[in-house]
C-alpha cells in the first residue's frame, strides 16, 4: 500500500479539479498524465429493499432501492471503468419479501441476485444477517458471486466464517485492497440463533491488523468495509468502534461504515463516510493516484437516490421479479381480517407518538398476543415505529409488519420481583426527565424507540419528576404489591432477551421458544377476532407532571408546531422557563441575553450540527473563533443578565484574521448584538419580537448515533 505523506495534504486543494476532472474522461488521457482516478460506490444497510418498495403501504417509493443505485453505478462506470462497487452489510434482513418469506426458503433468493446483476465487488456481512441462523445465512451467501467478507468472524477452528476477510479488486492497475468486518456485537443480539454460539467475534481493528499485515505489500490501497459506527456502542476498549480502526492501523486508506443509519462525512485525514439506510443513498469515494500509484487525493461524499430512475434491468432479474410479484400478492390478495377502528391515538403534538405516552390498542394487541402463546405472567412489548397504527378497514400483512417490523420469536424465563422491576427501569430510561416548566414529554435521544418497552401484565406507574433508575412506581401483580422475592414467568423476544441477559438485568435461561414469528401469531389472531376490536387496559401511565395544558402559552407552541414552524420538541421538551430565543432550523433554543445582545458560547450550542456552526474558544487572552468547526465547551447554564451600563467593542480572531464587534462582557462571558453575527461568522439571521432565527444546512460531519 501506499502510504500519505504530508505533503500529499498541501496539494488536495490544487489537484481536486484536476482529479475531478479526470473522472470524466476517458482512461486513456488519464493514462496520458500517468494518473488513476478509482471511484468507489458504498451501500449498506439497504435491509432487502431491491425493488424501492414499501410493502407495508403497498407503494413504489421514490428516493431508495438498490433498482436506483443500480442506475447511478450504471452512470458512473460508464463515466469511469475504473469503480468498485462495495456493500457493508445489513442487506438480507428489513422487508416482508426478506423476511417473511425468503427466510423460510432461502432457494433463489433475489439479495444475491441482485448484488450478482449490478456486480458488486464485495459484500461485507452485517448484524442483521445472522437474524435467521448460521445455515440460511450460508445458503444465501452460496448464491452470491463476489467475494462475502467478514474478518473478525472465525469459525471453530480459526478460519474464515465467510472464507475470506480481504480480496484485493483490481482497477486501471491499481490493486484495492478491501477488508471486511462486522460489529463484534452480535452474539448479544443474535447470540441464541442456530449456529451464532458455534462462532467466534473479534474486536474489528484487531481482525483489520491481521489482514493488513497479509497483504503486505500486494495492494496501492486499503479501504475497510466495517459494519459499524464511528464510536463504540457497547463497548468499553473500543472493539465495536470504526474509530479505533484508524487509531490502530494507519495504513488505512479508505473507510466505509455502516450499521447506525446515518449520513456521516470526513475528509479529515482520509475519507470516511456511510450512508443511510434503505438504499436511499450511497457513498462515494473518489481517488486519484500518481504514476507510482500514490494517493495524490481523496473525496468522500454522499449521493442521494432521490428521484432516480429504477434499473427495469435489474427488476427484470427472474429472482427478483418473481419475489417481487410474489410478496405482493402474498399481502394484497389476502385480506386478513378487518380493524373495527383505529388503534392509535390522534397525536397531540406532531410527530410526538401518543404510543410512547400513553397505554395503546396495538401495544395491548400484541402484548394480549403474547401472553395467550406463551402463558407467561407478564411480557413486554416496544413500538419499533412512531407511527405504527391499525386503521379501521381492511387489514393485510403489511400492517401486520407495520406494527411489528422485526422478525422475533418470543423466549419466555423465570425472573425474580427485583428483576422485573430492573428491566422496567431500564425501559424508563427511553424518556428524558420532566423539569418544571416543561409542556411536554419527550424522550432519551441514547435509549431508541426499539429499547422503549411497555408491560403487559403488571400495573404500574412510571414517575418521570425522577431521575432515570428511580421511576417506577405502585408496581401490582393480579391486584397485589409485586413483591422482590416474587417469581414470574416474562415473555420477551429473542432479540430482548440476549440484550437482558448481556446487561445483567435477568439471570435465567430461556425455558421455551415459539415456532413462530410474533408476526405469525398476529396474523392467528386477527383470523379469530375479526373484526379486531381496539382494547385498552390502561395498566400503566405517566405521572410526576404538570404539562400545563391549560396555558395559552403552551398551545401558541403546539399550534406552531403542528403548522410545521417549530420543529417536534421530540428530545428536548420545550420548557416556558426558557429563554426560548433563538430558532434553529425550527428548534428552539435559549440564549442569555438582554437588549439583543446574545452569549456567544450560547449561539454556538444553538448553530452546533450545522454549517452556521462555530467552535469560541479563550487563547492567549483573546476570543478565538473557528467557523465550520464543531463547539467543543458544554452548554452553559441559563442566567438573568442585569442592564449593561455601556457597550464596548472586541477584537476577534475569527479564522486567523481580526474582526471588531459591538460586545459587552458579563461573568466571564461575552455578548454580542444580533448584526455582529454576520460580521464574524458571514451568515444572516432573522430577528423578530427578540427572537432569533436561523435556517442551515445540517454539517458534513454532525452527529453519529448507533441504530440496528
């Protein structure tokens, strides 16, 4: 491999044209100036959506599919030969077609055929590939043509799971060479699937190192196809985390991720980039090598597939077709039964689900499921989508996976009184503390919607005035305080099991599995009780708050917010304590402020994620600001700012160069009037009634959660 030297950095600005240029040409006047242009696409996390379909509401989608990314790869090797087209997993797992019913015969699956038909050059396994066992995930991965990578994934007696954990691809005489690893996670997901325990995960720098040091000097570059986020999930060496692969192996070139479905963009010290899901975009990596096959620059971008034109090609493939017109009819011809009414709740606030807040008919429906296949005591249920929802009318199989999304089958385990109340403060952690002033509840932006469990079987009442660990309250069981030493028998998914186990939040073995997925015994169901009644319980609800519902105040709020002028306060309630001043792309933020003069370290935490953003920083006795730079301080506490006496003026040193603002200083911390704004970081914002406003693209580089 070829190794960047610093003085490649100096030259990326001088020669990005020119490479960019050279990707539009043909290889020979590449050739001609002794140059490379290598193009390299990434998928991941695409969840068998082939056709750009969503089953669930019977309709073509208009911006994902791999039938998209199939055109785009089409128009961009016809523009440079010279492309590699790479999949870091998640890719058999996420439909009705995948997971209803090519999981029960894997026999011409349409993944492969699809990956075989666009000719990618490496598929890298992800988390999800293991949901239906070790042997089907095998007969899927015999059907593919490229190379199925996973180096941190070893069988027994040491060797390669998929056979291989690199392949080198070779382009215009420039050998790639692509490692493939997936997050070592898996066992605590998919731990109880047939064949996973038989495995062996690695931590994924560990797997990348052994991989670099065989290839040796056989490839120009190293990319790695990694099946996992930026930073660590789980663990605490980071040995889940993409990061510690460019910390660990510097000879690393190229970086792809996946599995948090997010868009992320570094070009830093070398590109790294995943997109999101669905196939509803993909990230492209450009590079340009010298004569002697050196980096001389690299890009990483994302494109998105929205309204691009399907490859008919591509869903003309016999296996893809046949499965597509096969899952159709699968959920159009067969009316299931029939919904007597709605089952959710008209959300008060936009985008604010009523299913997280309140006691439901589908979270009752699938918990009284449950229970009747198990004959367990209690069980637990998660709305996996905001907007699940059983509409009255005529019911099929796409609103049986539209209220359960996930392919699970049901564990049941004897747990102790003082485990079932662990598990129920564990799934309290889903909503953020209420404080005084807050017209809202919202929720915990580190616990998703898929680890937010309700309880069927107990009654119970989750005080949310109280710090996570300390919620639930007036736990009964049949009428009677749940006592610690109390026995019962909990019925959970497979997937929430091997996560309780692995948290240490219940100590017994499984002692019974369905046969069926909980889909399936929906589907029973609804064939006995048609129509389906919406049934509510009420077993539990929300106490501890004073949402204020009375106040004017409240609903002038909420009425802008359903009229889509405030964004949905979804992980941060709005508080009418707050300043609430500035208005970032419709959030709502507070800054100190008086006379409008705004804390500049308070519009650095409202303009943080965007490309308004700015890092302030005290150096040398002089305010340091650094625009398109991530603020590093913690938001400062609110306070009463008392009249200035005077305005004075400071010199800023903004990108190296001095700018003079009005300002005042108050506690160590400086104000600065609404137009010096533009004069220190070149945007506009709008003001009105002594609030801010600002709307900004969302940066490059912000944010990185972890997903499925």
């Amino acid at each position: 491999m070829k190794q960047r030297r610093s003085g490649v950095r100096t030259l990326l600005a001088s020669l990005l044209a020119a490479a960019m240029l050279v990707s539009l040409v043909p290889a020979a006047l590449a050739a001609e100036t002794g140059e490379t242009h290598i193009t390299i696409i990434g998928t991941s996390d695409t969840h068998g959506n082939i056709w750009g379909y969503s089953y669930e509401d019977m309709k073509e989608s208009t911006g994902d599919g791999l039938a998209r990314v199939s055109t785009y790869v089409n128009q961009v090797r016809a523009e440079n030969p010279n492309t590699i087209l790479v999949d870091a997993g998640d890719t058999i797992q996420g439909t009705i077609m995948t997971d209803d019913l090519y999981s029960k015969d894997t026999a011409n699956h349409p993944v492969p055929a699809a990956l075989n038909y666009m000719k990618y050059d490496v598929w890298t396994l992800g988390n999800h590939e293991f949901n239906f066992g070790v042997d089907k995930l095998q007969s899927i991965i015999d059907q593919a043509d490229m190379p199925v990578l996973a180096a941190n994934i070893k069988n027994a007696d040491g060797s390669y799971f998929t056979g291989a954990g690199y392949t080198i691809v070779e382009r215009g005489g420039v050998n790639v060479a692509i490692i493939g690893v997936d997050t070592p996670n898996i066992p605590r997901w998919d731990g109880t699937k047939q064949g996973v325990d038989q495995l062996t995960f690695e931590p994924m720098a560990d797997a990348v190192a052994e991989c670099i040091k065989e290839i040796g000097d056989k490839a120009d570059v190293i990319m790695v196809s990694a099946h996992a986020g930026l930073e660590a999930e789980y663990s605490t060496d980071g040995s889940d985390a993409a990061k510690t692969i460019l910390e660990k192996c510097p000879e690393v070139d190229v970086l792809q991720m996946g599995h948090t479905h997010t868009t992320y963009i570094n070009n830093d010290t070398i590109p790294v980039g995943e997109a999101k899901n669905n196939a509803g975009e993909v990230v492209r990596y450009d590079l340009t090598l010298n004569a002697d096959k050196e980096i001389t620059s690299a890009t990483v971008e994302t494109v998105s597939m929205k309204d691009v034109e399907p490859d008919q090609n591509l869903r003309n493939v016999a296996a893809i077709k046949t499965a597509q017109e096969k899952t159709v009819s699968f959920i159009q011809d067969n009316v299931l039964g029939h919904a007597a009414a709605d089952f959710q709740p008209v959300n008060e606030i936009n985008g604010l689900p009523e299913g997280r807040l309140q006691d439901t008919a589908v979270i009752d429906l699938i918990g009284t499921v449950q229970l009747e296949n198990s004959g367990a005591d209690v069980t637990a249920v998660a709305l996996f989508k905001d907007t699940s929802d059983l509409k009255k009318g005529d019911l099929n199989y796409g609103n049986m996976f539209d209220i359960y999304k996930f392919p699970n089958v049901l564990y049941t385990v004897k747990v102790t009184g003082a485990e079932m109340k662990a598990y129920m403060e564990w799934a309290a952690e889903c909503w953020n503390q209420w404080q005084p002033g807050d017209i809202n509840i919202s929720f915990n932006p580190d616990k998703p919607g898929y680890l937010h469990d309700h309880f069927i079987g107990l009654n119970y009442e989750v005080n949310l005035s109280k710090p996570a660990g300390q919620r639930i309250e007036n736990v009964t069981f049949k009428g009677e305080p749940l006592a610690d030493d109390q026995i019962l028998t909990l019925c959970v998914n497979d997937y929430r099991y091997t996560g309780l186990k692995n948290e240490g939040i219940i100590s017994g073995e499984k002692e019974w599995e369905s046969s069926a997925s909980v889909r399936d015994m929906l589907v029973a169901y609804l064939a006995e009780h048609d129509p389906l009644e919406p049934v509510v319980d009420n077993n539990w609800k929300i106490t501890g708050v004073d949402l204020q519902k009375d106040n004017p105040e409240r609903a002038a709020y909420i009425e802008k917010i359903n009229a889509g002028e405030l964004a949905t306060p979804y992980n941060k309630s709005i508080n009418l304590n707050e300043a609430n001043n500035v208005v970032v792309n419709g959030k709502l933020y507070s800054a100190a402020e008086l006379e409008g003069f705004y804390r500049l370290r308070d519009l650095a935490t409202a303009f943080a994620g965007t490309t308004a953003g700015f890092n302030v920083e005290w150096v040398n006795g002089q305010v340091v600001i650094t625009t398109g730079a991530p603020y590093t301080a913690e938001a400062l506490p609110a306070v009463t700012v008392p009249a200035f006496e005077a305005t004075g003026y400071i010199t800023v040193l903004v990108d190296g160069k001095p700018v003079e603002v009005a300002s005042e200083l108050y506690q160590g911390h400086f104000y600065v009037p609404v137009g010096a704004i533009d004069a220190l970081l070149g945007i506009q914002v709008a003001q009105a009634d002594g609030v801010i406003s600002l709307t900004a693209d969302k940066a490059a580089d912000a944010g990185n959660g972890n997903a499925g």
